[in-house]
C-alpha cells in the first residue's frame, strides 16, 4: 500500500498559431535553446550537445518547450530530417520567434505556437501532459500532483 495520493488539475493558456494543428503528449522542458546543426541526433531526436540541460534525451513524439533555436541555418534542416526519420516533437512550445525558428517549425510539420498569455516555461513541467491545439491558440496542460495522504 501506497500512502501517496495522486490529483490531477489542467492549466490552459493562449498564445499564437505559428503552424496549424493539434497534437498532445508528454511535456519536455528545457530554459536553454536548442541548437540544429550539431545540437541534436535527428535519426533518434536526442540532444546532444554537450552542455546542454537535455542532453541524452530524446524529444521524439513529445512537446518540446523551449526559448527557441540558437545556432546556424542548419537548424531548419536538421529537424526537417526529424520529420523524415519518426523523431520529431509532436508539438513546439517557444518564446522567441526567430526565422530559424519559423522554418524550422514549418518544415517539421508539427503545431507550433509562440506569444503566449503566460510563459509556458514557468508553467509546464517536464511530465505534464500537454495537449496542443494551434488553430485554437489553446494549450492544456494536465499536472500530476503527489500529495502525503495516510494509509
């Protein structure tokens, strides 16, 4: 017997559609920014530049929530490449519009929204179920809470 209760609560935010769609699934968050061309294994979706907060982990088929790209041009071209080899995120939550960010997002295909009401780096956690839906400007995100709770 577990003496741990676990409660569920959704937060919605708003922001703005940079491409269209919907997609949910777990959240994984990073302060730092994500760097294309030589920052990720785009055959597996894993960071691996060497200091960053990530590195190791995969952001395949999760929402990726981040301040936006660093790097060269080449970022718009690695995760493309993403998109072709089943390593993607399935959504981008980010801060900072750039152009690399901008065609980055485009050509990976997956819903992407920026200008948000409330920073979703302050209110989304790696974990939380997010559920994306661009079109509508709305993300949701489920948080998991333990709370001590006597047996």
């Amino acid at each position: 017997m577990s003496d741990a209760v676990i409660s569920e609560h959704t937060i919605v935010i708003r922001g703005r559609k940079v491409v269209g769609g919907a997609a949910e699934g777990e959240a994984l968050v990073t302060r730092d920014r994500i760097s294309g061309w030589g920052g990720i294994d785009p055959r597996t979706g894993t960071v691996v530049e060497t200091r960053h907060a990530l590195r190791g982990q995969s952001f395949a088929g999760k929402v990726l929530v981040f301040p936006g790209a660093k790097g060269s041009s080449g970022w718009s071209a690695m995760f493309h490449m993403t998109r072709l080899m089943n390593s993607a995120p399935a959504a981008f939550l980010f801060n900072e519009m750039t152009t690399k960010m901008a065609l980055g997002a485009v050509v990976t295909h997956a819903p992407a929204m920026t200008d948000f009401e409330r920073d979703p780096l302050e209110c989304i956690e790696t974990g939380d179920w997010v559920r994306v839906d661009a079109d509508r400007g709305v993300v949701e995100i489920t948080k998991k809470k333990k709370q001590e709770g006597a047996a």
